[in-house]
C-alpha cells in the first residue's frame, strides 16, 4: 500500500472513530441512554489515543480526544468543590491503579489522603431522597416515576 493511501486510510479510521465516540458520548451524556458497556467505549477511545499518537499531525482540537466528557443533560446546577473529585481514569490493573494514586498523591502534597471506593453498576440509576441529613427513600430509577415523561 502506497504512503498516501495509508495515511488516508488511517485519517478515514480515525473520522469514523471520532464520529462514532461523538454519537456515544450523545448517547450517554445527553439523552441518558447508553448503547455500549463503558469498557467498550473505552476500548474506542483508547483506539483514537493509539492512532493520534501514532499520527499527530491528524489531532484536531474537536477531537473527543482533546476534550473531557460530553454536554451533562441540562437542569444541574454547577457546584464549586472544596477539593478536585478525581477519577480513575481508566485503571484496568494493579500498575494502573498504583500509577493513579501516586499520580493523585503527588498533586495533594502534604495533604492526608483517604480513598472511597463505591461498587459501580452501568444502567443502574438511584434516586434519593434526603431529608433531616437522613437518606429518606431510596430506589432504582427504573421503579421511580420519569421526570422526563
């Protein structure tokens, strides 16, 4: 395969990568309905990371990329944090994880570190309901009645 018809094949693979991660990110941030278990769309992007790292001069500043998350459904209000709430970013194994947290210690400095860690379930929803600093009620979306409908 001739250079030119390479590059243009690889630029084809990564449009269609970027096109396909923007419908899934739609899908999940906007309209609350994921298609893919979340290891599958992160498999995407770290396909899209390989090849623009692999083809720089292909990165565009709307690549999904260059960018964190999708639009939140509207109606949230923004809240200020006292502390940065990190993310595991994506840590698959033991080095990953070890690589995260000196990563997060190095950035806190002196400050003590404690860690909570929460089962997480794709398409399970909650909604709670606090009152008097007591959870109140709580169930699966799926049982409470749409704010959407």
């Amino acid at each position: 395969m001739r250079a030119a018809t390479k590059d243009r094949a690889v630029e084809r693979q990564i449009d269609e990568l970027r096109e396909t991660i923007r419908h899934h990110e739609h899908l999940y941030y906007v309209l609350d309905a994921p298609e893919l278990p979340d290891a599958e769309f992160d498999r995407l992007m770290q396909e899209l990371k390989r090849l623009e790292a692999a083809h720089p001069e292909l990165i565009t500043t709307d690549s999904p990329s260059q960018r964190v998350g999708g639009k939140p459904q509207e109606g949230f209000p923004k809240v200020v944090h006292s502390r940065p709430m990190l993310s595991l970013d994506n840590a698959y194994n033991e080095q990953e994880l070890r690589d995260w947290d000196r990563r997060v210690r190095e950035s806190a400095g002196n400050e003590k570190l404690e860690y909570v860690c929460e089962l997480k379930l794709d398409g399970i929803r909650w909604r709670l309901r606090i009152g008097t600093a007591i959870c109140a009620g709580a169930r699966p979306a799926a049982m409470a009645p749409s704010a959407k409908t």
